[in-house]
C-alpha cells in the first residue's frame, strides 16, 4: 500500500467558475507556467506516484457552483488516473482545501471526525481553550484548515487512520516597523504550536484506543525554521511527533529524524521556493508522513520525490520537469505492507 501527500501549489485557478478544468495557455498562477503545462505536470506526477491515496494538500476550493470532490474526479478522469474517488472533510475560507484522492479498489474511506462532549479535546471544526502565553487565561483557538481525519479500510481488511493536515502561521502583513512585526509574528507562532498541541492530543487518543495512525501533511515548520523555535523551545514537528515523550507514543517521520539530527549536515528538503529579493532558492523541509509505532514495526519506506534529490525522478527527464511545473513541492509517500 502505497500512501502520499502533495501540496499541489494554487491548484484551485486550474479550474472556471463553475469547477470546469482550464486546459489552455493562459498563464497559470505559477510563474511563467501556462495552465496547461501546470495541468499535464500534475498528472504526470500523480501517474508516476501511483499511490493508492493522495493527501492532496491546497485541492480546489469548496463552494456554491465549485465542489472540490468533482473537481478532483474530474481531473482524474481526464487523465485515467487509478486514484479516481475523492473525499472531503470541513472546507474552509482559505480556497485551499484538504481533500483525499483515492483507488477505491485498494481503499475504502469515509471522513471520521473525532472530539465532541465525550472527548478531551473538540471537534477540528469548533474550538479549543489552551493558554498560549501562560498568563493563566486559557485563549481560544481555531483551526483556519480543520484538519481531515479518515476512517480507512483496505481491500484485505486491514484498518488505520489518517488526518491530513495543513498548519500554516500568517505574515505579518500592515505591521509598521520590526517590532509590530516581531509580535504578529510571536502571536502568529503561538498559535500554530496550539494547533499543533491539538493535534497531537488527538493523536494520543488514537494510540490509546490502539488505532494505527498516520498524520501526514504540510506542518509549515521543523527544526531551524525560523528564530522564534528557539525563544519557544521546541517545533511544532516535534510536539505532533511527540519527540520527548515515551517511545510508545511517539510518532515516526525518518525526514524529521534526519533533520533534527542534522549529522554531516545532511537535511532532506520536501519544497523549494524562489525568493525574488534574494534572487535564489531557498528550501525547506515541510511535508511529513508521521506514524504510529505499530506502522513502524512494518519496516515502512518513505520517499520524498524531488527532482534533483532522488536518482530516479532526476534521470527521468518528463518527470523532473513535471515535478518543477506542478508545485512548488514535492511528494512524499510511504509504502506499508499493508
């Protein structure tokens, strides 16, 4: 069983109005990429991922006359794509949604949303009372992209869970002069932790009930980021992985392992962004497949499927290409003997 995420960059303006796939050569929103291109790299990369689902990050938003579900089956219809069923949880107002697509002969799924009177913690789409800065007055916290939590089966009968998730802080736009920025930027930071924080105690109900988890996604953070790990402490990679907690609740990603180890200077990278005031790249690793100790005992393998980085997308010329085109990143996937 082969299980992927992929931040599918803007996404969303590949399709009109009324969710119909723009196949043209006006511009895409990626720079100096036609839709067109965009649209063929994406299927591309999703014919040589051939994953049995697809944690399809920034998918198409939800609307009136635009439903993210036809969208992506319309997609992969175009394309005969083997993940050809979609699932949605709670949209959202950012027109980024989080949606599954899938093989509905190797999986059966349906959205499984956990929290409620009966749980520790809300629903992903309510709120949640956690003191952010310790001064004792519990704050409240929502979720901007509820997290999409999944009740899986696959054709043999083996069960698991995922929750798919995209943590993302705000610039701190309209701040006037460093220090208001600085202090968006703390509060900003402060909040994406509580988000993770939440997550992660979700993630210790599951392991308490015995489900095998997996939390997969883009957590927009890791080890070295920015500054303010530091003036907190710790990332909110490592809080949802649960690092400093015992081994039986921990969760397991190797390109976290390898990140915060940082031997030899070596850190894997999932994204590469263009900064244009630099006029370079800059790369970061921010797409994670975490999971449960029992999906670990299977001896998982995961890959991140970067154009330069790994020997097979690199040597295979329609694919690097189509990886550069489609995002701005990269796939990663893990294969369970599931």
């Amino acid at each position: 069983m082969r299980i992927a995420t992929w931040n599918v960059e803007w996404f969303t303006n590949l399709f009109d109005a009324r969710g119909r796939l723009l196949e043209d050569g006006e511009w895409s929103s990626r720079y100096k990429i036609t839709r067109r291109q965009q649209i063929e790299s994406i299927a591309i990369v999703l014919t040589a991922l051939d994953a049995d689902a697809v944690m399809i990050i920034e998918a198409p938003d939800n609307g009136d006359k635009r439903k993210t579900v036809t969208m992506l089956e319309r997609f992969a219809s175009r394309f005969g794509l083997r993940q050809r069923r979609a699932l949605l949880g709670f949209q959202n107002e950012t027109q980024q949604e989080i949606a599954l697509l899938f093989d509905p002969d190797r999986l059966t799924v349906h959205h499984d949303p956990q929290g409620g009177p009966e749980s520790p913690t809300p629903r992903f789409d309510q709120s949640y009372l956690i003191d952010l800065d310790v001064d004792g007055t519990p704050d409240r916290v929502t979720y901007s992209k509820p997290p999409l939590e999944i009740a899986a089966e696959t054709a043999d009968g083996f069960r698991f869970r995922m929750i798919g998730a995209h943590l993302k802080t705000k610039a701190p736009h309209g701040a006037n002069g460093p220090e208001e920025v600085r202090r968006i930027g703390i509060a900003n930071r402060r909040k994406q932790l509580a988000e993770c924080v939440w997550l992660r105690r979700r993630a210790l109900e599951h392991l308490g009930a015995g489900d095998s988890l997996m939390i997969m996604g883009e957590l927009n953070d890791g080890p070295g980021l920015d500054e303010y790990e530091k003036l907190f402490g710790r990332s909110g990679v490592e809080i949802v992985l649960g690092w400093d907690e015992p081994r039986e609740t921990r969760l397991f990603d190797p390109h976290a392992r390898m990140a915060f180890s940082q031997k030899a200077g070596i850190a894997p990278v999932s994204a590469r962004f263009y900064l244009d005031e630099e006029k370079r790249y800059f790369t970061a690793l921010l797409d994670y497949i975490m999971v449960s100790p029992d999906l670990r005992a299977l001896k998982p393998r995961w890959r991140i499927w970067h154009p330069f980085d790994d020997p097979a997308c690199y040597q295979t010329d329609e694919l690097r290409e189509a990886l550069l085109m489609a995002s701005d990143h990269f796939p990663v996937s893990v294969d369970l003997p599931i």
